[in-house]
C-alpha cells in the first residue's frame, strides 16, 4: 500500500521526520510500537458518537455475514478465512511470541459472532477511530507550547524558579517546532480523490439483498451525520472529526 510504504520511508522510519522532530527518538520509537502491537483493543474517543458508528458497522457487518455463513460451522470450515486468522496471528503482530501477554488476535475464528467483532473492529479502526485521532492533530500541534514534540531541558522540580527564559530554553528549537506543525498539518489533510465512509465504487457485493443492506448501512450513516450536526450547532466549538460524511473509507492521508 502506497501511503505504508511513504510512512516506512520517510516517517517513521530511523533518521526519518519522527526521529528528527519527537524527543522518544528512534529506539524510543520502535520500542513504544512494541508495545503497542502486542495487543488490539477499542480506544473510544467521543465515546458516545464513538458507539452509535460502532453500532452501524456492527449491524451492517452482522447483516453481510449473515448472507455468506448460515451457522458457526462455516465460518470454521472457511479455510480460507482460518488461514487470514493464522496470518495475522503469526505474522501480523509477532510480539506476542515468547511473551505472557499476548496479543489476544485469535489464530482462529470459531463463530460468527467472533468473525463480527473481529470485522467491525477493524473497519471501525481504519475508519472512524483514525479519522478522530488524525484529522484534529494540526489543531493540536500548531502552537508548539500546547503539545511539544520534545522538550531541551528537563521540568522543573522547584516552583517558582522557571521564568520566561526557562520556558523557551525548555521548548524545542525554531526548526524542530516547525517540522512538527508541518508534518500535524500534511496528516490533517484529505486525499484529493477521499471516498467517504458507506460510498463503495468499487462494487464487490454485486447481490441486490447486498446492495439492500450497504443503502441501508449509508442511511444509519446519514441519521447518525444528522445529529451530531444538530449537536454541534449548539456548541461554541463544533466537534467534526466522526462526522460520517468527514470518514474516510481507509487510512488515507
């Protein structure tokens, strides 16, 4: 994929911008996404949009699966589908060999109802968790005293003995500042050619029971659109970023 391939060769990568911006550094880099491939697990960010979209996908997924494995026993037969399992077991988080803690990815999948959560959890991650924790970084990162990417001196023990000269003495430099509002606003941005989440040109279920359920999915999208709107128009300060009609697809930056 085009966009991983990008981030392995100039983003995180050792030299790459990360390393020349956040304080972590290279090893610290590797070592925390150690820690973070060893296990998957929702983090819900604006908790309650969070599960009305978790909800949708789940009740999309549920109704898909349904038309493909009538019992538990097909999903165990599918060898193909055990086989993607073992993959990603082995091969897609292997931290988890030789550790107590594992990964929890399951090396099979023996229920439909496994083969949902693991669905919805998935596309719920490539989709509305990224869009949430993505598209509002350059409001965050933009004024460098509000998240610095490093800090020159260590905090200070004793109060009152910082002054204004301690402050910028302490925060990053002129150009590692800028570096790290440049790369928050490239990942704030969206592909010029996005596709939306629920908008699916590429038409893989082609069944008109199929096409039934994906118009029903992008309806419970657009109600769900509807009233965070309703929300936002409330607020001083709209919260946009699960949005449906702002979800990518995919991560696509």
């Amino acid at each position: 994929m085009s966009i991983n391939t990008k981030a392995r060769n100039k983003l995180i990568c050792d030299g790459g911008s990360i390393d020349k911006t956040f304080a972590i550094g290279g090893e610290g880099r590797k070592q925390l996404m150690r820690i973070g491939g060893k296990a998957y697990s929702i983090h819900w960010t604006n908790i309650e949009r969070s599960v009305k979209i978790w909800k949708a996908i789940e009740d999309f997924v549920t109704d898909i699966l349904n038309e493909f494995y009538a019992s538990d026993e097909d999903v165990k037969g599918d060898s193909e589908l055990q086989n993607w399992a073992n993959d990603i077991y082995t091969n897609g988080f292997p931290g988890h060999q030789g550790s107590k803690q594992g990964h929890e990815f399951p090396n099979t999948i023996a229920s439909k109802a496994q083969l949902v959560e693991l669905c919805t959890l998935i596309i719920f991650t490539g989709s509305a968790q990224h869009a949430a924790v993505n598209f509002g970084q350059h409001e965050m990162y933009s004024y460098s005293p509000n998240a610095p990417p490093g800090l020159r001196l260590p905090p200070p023990t004793i109060k009152g003995k910082a002054d204004m000269q301690t402050l910028l003495d302490t925060l990053p430099d002129k150009n590692s500042a800028a570096l790290a509002v440049a790369i928050s606003h490239m990942l704030s941005q969206f592909s010029g050619d996005e596709l939306y989440f629920g908008n699916f040109p590429a038409e893989r279920f082609t069944e008109a029971k199929a096409q039934n359920l994906i118009a029903r999915f992008r309806k419970a999208l657009d109600e769900i659109d509807g009233h965070i709107k309703e929300r936002n128009a409330q607020l001083d300060v709209p919260y946009i970023y699960l949005l449906p009609s702002r979800i990518p697809n995919s991560i696509t930056i």
